[in-house]
C-alpha cells in the first residue's frame, strides 16, 4: 500500500521508517530538507514539499499529517486539502482537540474529501515495539487505511472508537490518566526518597516491575532514569511542561459533571512545578505568621 506522510519529527520519522520496513511505499515530505533526505535513507522516497508529495501518490490517497497540534497541523491539513482530489484520506496524527477534528472532518467532508484523526502513543519507543492507535472517522475510510495501521501497531494495538473526532478522545483521555499515574509514581518515589531508609530507587522500581500490581511501561521507564540518573535525579530539574490535552481532559470531565480528581490534581501539580517560588505559598507562610506566630524564611 502507499502513503504520503507529512512531517517527520520523532514520531513521524520513526513511523516512516516502520511503514517502509513493513513492506509500504512511503512519500516522506517535511518542511526542512534534512529529515526527508534521512527518510529517503531508510527506504522511503523523498517530497520536499505537499504539493510534490501529492503529486507522487495516485488517487485515492493517503495523505497522514504528523506536524504539531495547532496551527501547524491547520495550515498542514489545509495544504494537503487543496491539492488533494475527491475520495483521498486525509489523516491527522497529531494531538488535536477532538472538537478541532470534528470541525474539520465537516469542512474536509465539504470538499468531497475523508477524514481520519488518530491518536498515536508510543513515543520514541514505536519503530522497534509499535504505536498504540486511536482512530475515529468513516468507516470505509478506516477500513482502507487497515493495512497501514496493522503495520504502524502491535497486535491488537489500534481500534476504531467511532466517528470523526472519536479518536483524538480517546487519545485526549488518554494523555489525562497518563498524567495522573506519573504524578502518582512522582509522590510516591519523593516519599521513599524522603524516608530514613536510604533506599535505592532502581532497586524498588526493579521490584515492583516484577509481579507487582502498581507494575507498567511507566514504572519500567522510571527504572530506567533511576539507573542512567541516579537515586538524586541530580541532573534533572522539577519541571514539567503541559501540552494541553491534560487541560481539555480535566474541562470535559466538568462539561460532564465527571469528578476527575486525580487528573485535576496531576494536571495542576505540573503548574506548580513550573513556579520558581510559590505566590500561593508565600500567601499561606504570611497567613500561618499572623494567626500562630509562625516563622517565616526571608528571602
């Protein structure tokens, strides 16, 4: 089968490279020349720009966007639209908000063209292990990207949730647990950290990869940084960015009257790690002065 993929980052690159192997004619296109050029190395055959990238493919196409989320991923997607021809696929695998693809599946639709949206995880690891993939849109249009997407993921790693939009949900949801299971291992590991015990974080993440029911991909992750960065995470500062699906997770749990505390939780914890000094906190040690006498640490 053949693909057009654009954008070649990370994940794109490495998907690229996972196509080619499995056997698929791959059009890699990038803004720069150099990720492309590199693609070309790994089997695929090089477009330098949309238009040449569509040019390449015969209808109906495939054509899988993998720029960031926002307006990269709109101007993107309205390049490919306007060079596409009716009855081609145009695949979003950026991290959009749901509601940006259902928009867009109408305005695509409008055109006589087809919309997908998949959320992919699997990050760095997924050219050797596979992507997990989360699809919405129209079923025919799915079912023509099935040998793509059995290629791209693990057995039983994908799955149509529903109509347009459906996909980047599920992927939405998705990235808000994740944030609350690494902020759950983050207390939990500041708390052995803090003990009298002067324990060895890589020995207790060993341990409880093996048979434990707190045991995962995330836990088998944190034993890695422990051994390649040591007990003190010295080399790594506390801050945590966020790429905004832990913010629309925690406003459709209030749309939907869902109490997603621990997600909430999770989501403003990363804000806090991105404070060099708390205004709330000096708020609280003022507040803890004035009602008890309690002292407080100048600056």
């Amino acid at each position: 089968m053949e693909i057009g993929l654009y954008g070649l980052g990370r994940m794109g690159g490495n998907m690229v490279t996972r196509l080619a192997r499995g056997g698929h004619r791959v059009v890699a296109g990038n803004r720069s020349r150099g990720p492309v050029d590199e693609a070309a190395g790994h089997g695929a055959e090089p477009a330098y720009d949309t238009r040449e990238m569509v040019a390449k493919l015969a209808p109906p196409r495939v054509l899988w966007s993998m720029v960031p989320a926002g307006d990269a991923t709109e101007a993107t997607l309205r390049e490919l639209a306007r060079h596409a021809s009716k009855g081609d696929i145009i695949v979003d695998g950026a991290n959009s908000y749901f509601r940006d693809s259902m928009r867009r599946a109408e305005e695509l639709s409008a055109l006589g063209l087809r919309s997908v949206d998949v959320g992919v995880s699997g990050g760095i690891w997924g050219l050797e292990l596979g992507y997990c993939m989360m699809v919405g849109g129209p079923e025919d249009a799915v079912d023509h990207l099935r040998p793509l997407l059995d290629t791209l993921a693990p057995p039983n790693g994908w799955a149509r949730f529903g109509k347009s939009g459906a996909g980047h949900f599920v992927k939405m949801v998705h990235n808000g647990i994740e944030y609350g299971m690494m902020q759950a291992y983050g207390e939990g590991f500041e708390l052995l950290h803090a003990s009298e015990f002067g324990m060895d974080l890589h020995e207790v993440a060993r341990v409880w990869n093996n048979g434990s029911v707190v045991r995962s991909w995330l836990l088998e992750l944190a034993e890695r940084a422990f051994e390649q960065e040591g007990t003190d995470l010295a080399g790594i500062k506390g801050w945590v960015a966020d790429s905004g699906e832990g913010r629309w997770t925690v406003n459709e749990a209030i749309a939907h009257d869902v109490p997603a505390t621990a997600l909430a939780h999770a989501l403003f914890a990363r804000f806090v790690s991105r404070q060099e000094d708390s205004y709330a906190m000096k708020v609280a040690a003022a507040l803890r002065a004035q009602f008890g006498g309690h002292a407080v640490k100048k600056e």
